[in-house]
C-alpha cells in the first residue's frame, strides 16, 4: 500500500504554516514518516506519540525530529514554548478538547496550530468504519475544534490517494489492527464494490482519503475571565 504518494499533507501543511525557523510540536507522530520531511527547515521540531513501537521506529531515522512517547492530553512540556502545532490524523483518536487546550497552553502567543482531520465520509474513511466506526470521535473533534480557544485562519477540504497493488494488498490493511478474516474481506469487497464495482484478483485498486485541513491562530484568553469549554 502507498499512501499519499505525492506527500500532499505536507504541501498543504507548508502552505498554510510557514515552518522555517520555528520551533514545532508534532502530537500522533506515529512511525514519523512526514515528521522527517516537515522538520527539516525548522529550528526545533519535536514529535510526540502513546505507540510505543512507532516511536521506536521513527527513533531509527536521522534528521532534525526528536521523537518521544506521550499524549497529547497531557504533556511535560512549558507553557508558550512552540510557535506551531500539527496534528496529522489524531486529534480524534484522543479527548479532543483536552488535546487542543493543551496545544493552546504550549503555543506561544500568536501560534498557529494545524489540523488534519478525515472525513467520516471518505471513501477510505468508510473501510475503516466497517471494523471500528470512528464517526462519534471525527464528530467530537471536529466539534472540539469549534468550541477551541483558537480563532479559525483557514479551511479546507482536499483528498489524497491511496494506492493497493491489489485485493490481497487491501485485505492485509490493518483496518481493524489485524490482517482481515473471511468476514472481513467479504465486508471489504462489497464496500468496494459499492465504490468501483466488479474488480478482477490482480486489479490495483486506487482510493482516496477525504482530508478536512484547518489552520487556526492562539487566541488570548483573559486570565479573569477563563476559556469555558462548555460554552
């Protein structure tokens, strides 16, 4: 499997904030595949991640990234120490809200944080949902996004391909953690028939990722008179 060939997370993260010379947190790095690329015209660039075994793959890679587990609900890190935040498909996978005003705590005055969040009803969203429906926490994100302490710059909605050599290539995707049984890949062809129709054995098979990008400023909060999330 190939995702996102042409790296067009990374082209829309660079368009929408600058990274030379800045001081950046990465929160849900996994395997700190686009971690690598985004951190290399940046001052410091930190990547954090729960996976354990994701971050000691990202660990064995070289570049200008450090990689360290933790959650972006709580992080040891001081208040105002980063210019930028990224997200890259996991504010959801977290308590969003939490995750966002801690990322609100550690940005610096002005800071921008980037968001890059699927749509539930992406095509490549929907195989996932067959095995784990994740709609309730996209919904929960995309509403803690909403009722944040930051002020929207941008918004925008873009896909990105997904390419299997094959059906045995989509079958051994872990949608589910695991390499799918007979019930799976029977739920798995139909969904894809449903998107492509009929498709031979040997067949590759192209999907896209339906992506919702934000770009959102660190608004002041008035220490009197605190954000209230509930608001």
């Amino acid at each position: 499997m190939i995702y996102d060939k042409d790296h067009l997370q990374m082209s829309m993260i660079q368009s929408l904030a600058a990274l030379e010379g800045c001081t950046v947190l990465e929160i849900g790095c996994g395997e700190g595949r686009l971690s690598m690329m985004l951190a290399r015209d940046t001052r410091r660039y930190i990547a954090i991640d729960p996976d354990r075994e994701a971050v000691a793959k990202a660990l064995q890679q070289s570049g200008n990234a450090q990689f360290f587990i933790g959650s972006g609900e709580n992080m040891p890190l001081g208040d105002s120490s980063f210019d930028r935040v990224i997200f890259i498909l996991s504010l959801h996978h977290q308590n969003s809200l939490q995750a966002l005003l801690e990322a609100h705590r550690v940005l610096a005055p002005g800071g921008r944080v980037i968001i890059l969040e699927p749509s539930a009803k992406g095509e490549f969203q929907q195989f996932f949902h067959l095995f784990d429906d994740e709609t309730a926490a996209l919904t929960s994100a995309a509403h803690a996004i909403c009722h944040s302490p930051f002020d929207l710059i941008r918004h925008k909605d873009f896909a990105v391909p997904v390419e299997f050599d094959n059906l045995a290539d989509l079958y051994q995707y872990p949608f589910d953690q695991s390499p799918a049984d007979d019930t799976g890949r029977s739920k798995i062809l139909a969904k894809l028939r449903q998107f492509r129709g009929n498709i031979k054995e040997g067949q590759a098979i192209q999907l896209f990722d339906s992506i919702h990008i934000f770009s959102l400023k660190k608004r002041q909060v008035d220490r009197e008179y605190p954000f209230d999330p509930s608001s």
